[in-house]
C-alpha cells in the first residue's frame, strides 16, 4: 500500500515530474513543441522519494546519472544531472520546507 502525500508532498511529486520533463529530459523528448509526456513518470518515485528523504544534491544526481546510463543505455552528462538536482533540492526546501 503506497503511503498518503499531503498537500505540500503532492505538489513537490507534481513539481519534480515537471523538472524532470522539462529540464532533465535526457532522450529529448520536450522539443517545446509537444505536451507533457509521461515518459520520465516512472522516474519520478525514487527521485521524490531521495528528496524527501533529504537526500543530498550529489546523491539525486548520481541517481539521475544513473538512470541515464543503466536505463537509457546513454552517457551521463553529471554537470547538467548537478543542475537538476540542485533545482528539485531548491523546489522542495521552498515547498515541503
């Protein structure tokens, strides 16, 4: 059984989908063009939970680094997963406090 978010929680999970469809986007996927895609979605679990957690922004990002190689089959580029991770780092201290 998956464990209850509260309101600020379920606006950080939202919010880290966002990022990762926006900024992290490592196949290329948001041309701009196109609508939200649910292609990261199942991403999204593991880097929420690394926040809540208080996971640090090293750790987030060798998560997505991770992600990149094992699941992707491509190269990780670890400055930009950093800058991602330092932005779900910032999004949740000004959400979930």
């Amino acid at each position: 059984m998956k464990p209850k978010l509260n309101a600020k929680e379920k606006l950080l999970y939202k919010e880290i989908q966002n990022i990762l469809w926006e900024t992290w986007d490592p196949i290329g996927v948001n041309d701009g063009e196109n609508e939200w895609d649910d292609e990261y979605d199942s991403y999204v679990p593991h880097i929420f939970r690394l926040a809540v957690e208080g996971k640090d922004v090293i750790h987030i990002a060798s998560s997505l680094s991770s992600s990149k190689e094992k699941n992707m089959g491509l190269s990780a580029n670890k400055e930009h997963d950093l800058n991602v991770a330092e932005i779900i780092i910032k999004t949740k201290k000004e959400i979930v406090g």
